[in-house]
C-alpha cells in the first residue's frame, strides 16, 4: 500500500479514537518512515528540535506568562470596570461589556482559554445575578475568548509568521481588522438577543466622572498595546523582544502599580507558561515532521496544481479553503492546522495575487473559530469546566455567535482592507 495513504488513514483513526494531537501527528511519520527507509530513524527527533529552536518561537512562552501576570495582577477587573462605565447602562450592556474586555485582554495575553478563563470568572456570575441565562452567558464568553487570539498579540499569528515567513509585526497590525470585525458581529448579536429576551443592563445611570475614574484606574493595563506595538514600529524591539517587555511590565504593574500579583500567582504563571509551552512545542515539532514528509512526496505542488487546474477565481479558491479550514478546526487544534496547511496554502493563494498578510489574517481568524466547534474546541471545555454549565446546555445558545464569527469571517475574506488598512496606515506597500 502506498506509504503517504496509510500515514493518512493511521492520522485520520488516532484523531477519531482521541488520541492526543501531537502522537497522531507523531504516529504516522514514523509509519511512513519505516515503510519507506528514506529517513534514520533519528529524523524526528532532529527534526522536533530544530523545528522548536527558533527565536521568534520564544515569545509565545513570554505572552502566555505576560497574560498570566495581568490576570493575577488585577488588569481585567479594571478592564471590566472601565467597560462597565462605558454601556454597563444600556439593554444589553452587560454582554457588550463582555465582549469588549474580552478584546482588550486580547492586547494583554494572546489566548483564547485564558480569555475565557479571566473575563468569564467575573463576568458569567455578574450576568446571572441580572437575569441573564445560563446558556447564553457562557455561550457569549466562550465566543468572545476567541478575540483573545485575534487582538494582537496573538500566539497563532506567531506561528503563521514563522510557518511562512512572514511579518508578526504586519500580522499583529492586521489582526486588529480582524478582532474588530469579529467583535463587532458578536456584539450586534448579542444585542438583538438581549432586546428579544429583555435582559437589561446594570442598573446603574451613565456617569462622565465614573468613566474617567474608572479610565484612570484602567490606564496601566490599557497601555499594554501601545507599548507592545509602538516598540515593534518604533524599532526598539522586536515581536519576540516585544512579549519580554511585556512579561517585565506585568510584572511590575501587578506588585508595583495595583499590588495584587502574589509571590503564588508568580509561581502558577510560571508553571502554566511552561505546560503550555511543551504542549504547542511538541505539536509544532511533530506537525513540521508531517509537513517535511508531505514536501518529500510532492503534496503541496500537487494540491496547488489541481486547485490552479479547476478554477481560475479567487473567489471560489478562497472559499474552498475557508472551508477546508473550518473542517480542519473541527477535529484539530490551531497549533497543528497552522503548522501542517499554512505552508501548503500559501503559495496556492500568491499564485492567485492575495495579499500574504490578508491571507494570514483571514487564516488566524479562521482557525480561531475552532476554538468553538466540537469535537476539539478547547474554548467549549474551558468554559463548561469553569461552573454549572454541561456541554449540552452550551452547544445550542453557541450556535448564533458561531453564525456571526463565519459572516464576519466573510466580510475578512472578500474585503481585504478590513485587515489591511492599519497596517497600510503604518507604512506597510502589500
């Protein structure tokens, strides 16, 4: 039997019968390898290390345990607290409250389970204290976590820039569009929601004092971004220089500046950076091995010619792959799906002149939407193991805020100066 048929079948059976990603990765290249002879026996663990010892791969430890920092410090409740003050007033607010924190500590922490984790620990008990449903308001702060890996910094376009080469500072920029679309189409069906079924907001009277005060208190965290991003344009540092400062200013504004960050919630931060850490290493390590096999037998020159054979637009190329990558996120996590088909689908989309950062956007905010799909949806099972909520009461309320991240992911395909026009601002030719 041809040896890259079994490798996809043995893939295809280690995904079904839920054996962790990077064995079902890992399991098949070393089938292939063994029917073939091609490689020692010592490629995959030459090429797990070389894959991983990279310089812009370290900042993805460094934003995970920045984003730890800021949590522990205090910066989401005084992200919650600004938000509240702003449309905590209106019908509805409190779930646009939700889903702009969940944006601005998007700036802070580059992921999507710690998003969940920080805003919905506040903001799920203070939504069904008002009235809110159980279903919609876990529902709500398990889409709007997705925002925590569009809004820059993003450990998915991290890896995206390192699978292609391409800009992390044009992507992060990019990834505004992104969070921004995304975000809006959250909120505008919340909001519909909200006035069917009356849920109101806090009760409280707009107040210019309280947002000012409130601004003032929010100010340390709010200035994350500005740091992060003025440092990459200004030329002061690099993306991965970028997560060192912020891992630094977290630090400093959680013991210094709102003196809450313990010497305890230093040491979970520690410990949670560097699980993460070996999780995403030891997938991006055996899903370049996958991708190395698939580049010895001709697969991606053969997938970019069929597809350049069947079509001639761009329109329907671009919905192919949308909608290969929505299955993709269905059954794998971002770190793998990135790793194994941004290399593949690139070159596909320059050949039909799509811009490489508007494709990595579009690509990103794409696989964030497996976040929130079964089987794999990490979101979903970070959200039903933070209370009360099964995964059946979940699935259902979901399913309007999966609806609205796919329109907005529609309106990112085929406008592309939804995502192009920062970086533009910023100097970017593309």
């Amino acid at each position: 039997m041809n040896p890259v048929v079994v490798m996809f079948v043995v893939f295809a059976v280690c995904l079904a019968i839920g054996i962790p990603i990077a064995w079902s990765i890992g399991i098949p290249v070393a089938i292939y390898l063994g029917m073939t002879g091609m490689f020692q026996p010592t490629y995959i663990a030459t090429t797990l290390y070389t894959a991983c010892d990279t310089f812009p791969l370290m900042a993805i430890p460094l934003f995970v345990l920045a984003g730890t920092l800021m949590e522990g410090g205090g910066l989401s409740k005084r992200l919650i607290n600004f938000a509240d003050s702003i449309c905590g007033h209106i019908t509805g607010g409190l779930a646009v409250i939700t889903v702009i924190t969940c944006m601005f500590f998007g700036a802070l922490s580059g992921s999507a389970a710690a998003t969940v984790v920080a805003i919905g620990s506040i903001m799920v008990p203070y939504m069904r204290e008002m009235g809110y449903s159980k279903g919609f308001s876990y529902a709500l702060i398990t889409a709007s976590g997705c925002l925590g890996v569009l809004i820059p910094p993003s450990i998915p376009l991290v890896l995206y820039g390192i699978a292609t080469n391409s800009s992390i500072g044009n992507l992060f920029l990019g990834g505004f569009g992104s969070g921004f679309a995304v975000g809006g189409a959250l909120i505008i069906v919340a909001l519909v929601i909200c006035h069917v079924r009356g849920y109101k907001g806090n009760g409280k009277n707009f107040s210019i004092r309280r947002v000012f005060t409130t601004f003032v208190d929010a100010i340390g965290a709010l200035m994350v971004p500005i740091i992060i991003l003025g440092g990459i344009y200004g030329g002061i540092f690099t993306p991965t220089e970028a997560a060192g400062v912020a891992c630094i200013y977290g630090l400093f504004a959680g013991v210094f500046l709102y003196k809450e960050l313990t010497f305890k919630k230093i040491v979970d931060g520690l410990i949670s950076s560097v699980s993460t850490n070996a999780q995403i290493l030891v997938i991006v390590g055996t899903a370049t091995c996958l991708a190395r096999m698939m580049t010895v037998e001709n697969i991606p020159r053969l997938i970019s010619e069929t597809v350049q054979s069947a079509t001639d637009s761009k329109f329907v190329v671009l919905l192919l792959i949308n909608i290969v990558l929505l299955i993709a996120g269905c059954v794998m996590d971002a770190s793998p799906v990135i790793t194994i088909l941004a290399p593949i689908l690139y070159p596909i989309v320059a050949a039909y002149g799509v811009d490489p950062i508007h494709f990595g956007v579009m690509f990103i905010t794409n696989t964030t939407i497996g976040y929130i799909t079964p089987p794999v949806g990490l979101n979903i099972f970070v959200a039903v193991g933070m209370g009360d909520c099964s995964l059946r009461e979940l699935v259902r309320p979901l399913l309007p805020f999966f609806l609205a991240m796919v329109a907005a992911l529609m309106l990112i395909t085929y406008c592309p100066d939804v995502v192009l026009l920062i970086p533009r601002l910023c100097g970017y030719a593309g």
